[in-house]
C-alpha cells in the first residue's frame, strides 16, 4: 500500500501539488493486454504464465492503471475453461492444448485484478475464427461441418454475421462467461465485418446476401446484421448480470464530414461505411455502457487528427461513457511543439479531462506501459495518474451501498492494521453488493474531505489494510481514516472515519 506519508518522503511539496491538485477522483485509466500476436505467452510454463500476470498487473498498478483489458478471445478460442470453444494455440502454442497442469488464466487474472483494486473487462473478438492463412483448425470445427456459416478474406476466415446461428453462438460464449465469472465489464474491439486489405473491399458474403438480404440495401442489410448482434449481447449480460457493463472499443472514425454532414473532420476509414459498424446507434439506443474509439493519431495528423477527433467523440456520446484509446508509442515519440513538449501525453491528458463526457483513457497497448516506453509509466505514476481513482459510477447514483462496520485500529506483530466489518448482504448477489473498499487518510492539519483523491491511500476488496509498518518508523499518530464502501456499479457508501490517537 502506497501511504501518503511515504510518499511525502520521496516526492517534493511542489511536485505533489504539481501533479496531485491536477487528477480527478473518479476516472477511468484502462490498459489492453492482447495475447494474439505475443509470443511471451506460448513460451512460459503455468507458472511462469501466473508470474507474468502478476507481473504485468503490478506495474499497470504503479503507474495508476485501475482497469485490465484482457484479451480472452483472440480466435474463437479461449483463455479459460471452455466447453464452447477450443484453448488458445496463442496461450499454448496449438489450438485446443490445455495448460498442464491444468489452470485457468482468466479466474487467475480476475483474482489478481481485483487484489489490486482494478477492474477486470473481459476482451473478446466477436468475429474473428483465424489470423492468418497458415493456421489450421481441428476436423471437427464447425468451419469444416457448416461451412456456409463463414467467410474468407484475406487469408483469414471469419463468422458471417449473416447468420442467427453465429449470432447465437457468440452470445453463449458472452452468457458463459458472464455466468462462471466475476468480470466487471465486456469488451469488443474494432473487428465486425473485415476491414479493407489490399485495395479491396471485403465481398464474401453473396451467398447469405442473396439468402437473408430481403431486399434491403447491401450496406444497410450489413450493419443491420451487426446491430442484432449488439442489441443480443447486450440483452445477454444484462439478463444474466445487470451490472455487468458492455463496452466497445470502435476505429477512432466514424464517419467523415464529406460522406455525411455530422461527421468528423477528417478522411481516414470510417466504422459506418467500410466496417458496417454503427456505433453511435448503439449509444443512443442503449445497447453499450461505454465506448473507447481507438484515436491512436497523433495530435494534428492531418487525414485524423486525435485532437479535433476526441472533441467529435465527446459531441457524439448520447451519454454513454467515452474512454479515450491512446496509442502509447505515437504518443510518446511524437514532439508536441504546441505544448513546448518533447511528446504529446501532456496535452491528451489534459483534453481527455477537459471534455465533460469523456470519462478516462485506456493505453494501447499495455505492454508499452509496463515496459515504460520512453518514461510513460514514471509519469503516469508520478504526474498524471500519481492518485489512485476510482473507476465512473454506472447506473442509478442516488442509490449507495451500505456502510462498513466496527472501523477500528489493531496492532499486530508491531505492525498497525485499519480494520473493519464488511457491511451485510443477500445471498443472491446484487448491483448493491459491497465489493471494493476506499480507504482515505487525513493527517491532523487537514480537513476530511473524501472528494480528495490525494487522501485515497488504497482501493482493495479485503477488510483490512496495514496503516503503519512498525513503531520505529514514521508515525501516523493524529491521522484521520475513513473508510467507504464501493457497489459493483462503483456507487459509495457514506464515510466511516476512526482516528489514531
């Protein structure tokens, strides 16, 4: 736990107002973790696997980070224990090879992330069968026993969102896996119908056109067939969780202004007319909680420039959360002569704060933030993200969790641990189930204020927290703690508080 008064130690007063007084309280600082395409995976035992997303977890931590964005789903396959689809050849090295000794990675992940006080979004490509055209699947899979069922482009074979059979098939996953486990959120990336290769346009799907087009328009009929598969997924994990969000993380373009009027300035690829991706129907029917558009461009890039585009996403988010997609590498080897800046992470920041529905920021990838790729993470944790946040509240806010119990202080083996009775719940679980825990620390000259996000000390989903490490060191003596409780809708309880004396 990173105590205020230690960090009084190592940082200068400056420095903390500096980089303090400029953070929110509630924000959402997400990171993807992709396993297709990583190597590292494949080449470690179970343990080295459990090490690695301790590891990774640890550091998304220090630098701020309160939410994982874990890929599970690369290829219609899986990073947990399935009886749907096939283990992940990008977590064993073939497809359908279990981990031995048999584990699952998402459970693991889920414990590691809740530990940390982070939310755990489970990643998933809906579409997507294969990666490339050297990759084989089993005799027995449903590419080669309902072919019909799938679409090749590009060296890649994918579901043909035509068909109610797929759309059904992808859901069971989505009830699976929202049923098994504890995840906060699910997530969707940029993949619906396949992007332009080549120069070409993506045409494979006469057959179930000429099938189930009824006439309609071909673009039209082909976002129609995505629309049923969002309003499915999202009537999905509500029925079976109401508090599981869904979120979706579309191209950073949805249209230009000159192929239509409420479009953005700029002349990139765009989700409507080449993805068959309507994503601002989605957020004005409801069907998502929160979109994180990929603006992986630099500032001012002329054919997308991420400045004006973030303002057009703000415009545009029929109050559904919008979390910036912020590319980590552009973002940090790219001068922002604007800003006087050697790179353009100041200015994101600051814009993602500044517009009113812009809720976070999630950084592609998480890799380069553990890695600190050219200093990211030593100023995140030390500037941008240096207090913890809480993630935004979802749903009803009038609605609060109930408050802890018994808040008291209790010396251990010469060490001091803030303790507490967790409030009470049904058995049957619950939007207002108390499942995380903010503990705050005043020191005697400061007035307890629980909207300090420099008082935050820990966010965990435990009943206790060492407040002081032994009688030899600092003292905490004269400090106020407050603790409250969070729902799973991240809603707070009213404050608890004890004072040491």
């Amino acid at each position: 736990m990173f105590l205020r008064l230690v960090l009084s130690l190592l940082l200068t007063a400056s420095v903390i107002c500096q980089s303090f007084s400029q953070n929110p309280k509630r924000e959402f600082r997400g990171a993807w973790l992709h396993v297709i395409g990583q190597s590292q995976w494949q080449n470690k035992n179970v343990e080295q696997q459990k090490k690695y997303i301790r590891d990774q977890f640890d550091l998304l931590q220090q630098a701020g980070c309160n939410a994982v964005i874990f890929q599970v789903r690369p290829t219609a396959d899986a990073l947990y224990v399935s009886e749907l689809e096939p283990w992940s050849a990008w977590l064993t090295g073939k497809r359908g090879k279990a981990p031995a000794p048999i584990y699952d990675p998402m459970e693991y992940a889920i414990e590691e992330a809740h530990k940390r006080g982070m939310e755990f979004h489970a990643w998933l490509n809906p579409y997507r069968v294969t990666s490339n055209a050297k990759e084989t699947l089993p005799s027995n899979h449903a590419v080669n026993s309902e072919p019909h069922r799938f679409v090749k482009f590009n060296g890649q074979i994918f579901f043909d969102p035509a068909y109610q059979e797929n759309r059904d098939h992808i859901c069971a996953v989505v009830k699976d896996i929202v049923s098994r486990y504890d995840v906060d959120a699910i997530h969707i990336d940029d993949y619906f119908y396949p992007y332009p290769a080549n120069g070409k346009r993506f045409e494979g799907d006469n057959a179930s056109y000429a099938k189930f087009g009824n006439g309609m328009e071909r673009n039209e009929w082909r976002r129609h067939n995505v629309d049923l598969l969002i309003q499915q997924l999202n009537s999905t994990i509500k029925e079976e969780k109401d508090w599981v969000r869904f979120g979706v993380s579309p191209f950073g373009i949805w249209r230009n202004k000159r192929s239509d009027p409420n479009g953005s300035e700029s002349s990139g690829l765009q989700n409507y007319d080449d993805l068959y991706a309507d994503v601002l129907l989605w957020a004005k029917n409801k069907w998502i909680d929160y979109l994180a558009p990929q603006l992986y461009w630099t500032l001012d890039m002329k054919a997308a420039p991420s400045r004006h585009l973030a303002q057009w996403w703000n415009d545009h988010s029929y109050d559904v959360d919008i979390y910036i997609g912020q590319d980590v590498q552009r973002t940090m080897t790219n001068a922002d002569p604007g800003n006087n800046d050697t790179n353009e992470l100041d200015t994101k920041v600051k814009l993602s704060r500044k517009l009113p529905n812009v809720k976070g920021n999630v950084w592609w990838h998480g890799y380069w933030v553990t890695g600190n790729l050219n200093g990211v993470a030593d100023s995140l944790a030390l500037k941008y993200q240096s207090t913890i946040a809480l993630p935004p509240v979802y749903g009803d806010k009038s609605i609060k969790p109930g408050k802890v119990n018994n808040l008291r202080l209790e010396s251990e083996n010469n060490r001091l641990f803030l303790r507490w009775d967790n409030p009470s719940s049904g058995k049957t679980k619950t939007q207002r189930d108390a499942v995380m825990y903010v503990v705050y620390q005043f020191f005697p000259d400061e007035v307890v204020d629980i909207e300090d996000p420099e008082a935050i000390i820990a966010v965990t989903p435990f009943s206790s927290v060492l407040v002081e490490e032994d009688s030899e060191g600092p003292s905490a003596t004269g400090s106020v703690f407050v603790v409250t409780a969070l729902d799973r809708m991240n809603r707070e309880s009213e404050p608890v508080n004890v004072k040491l004396k």
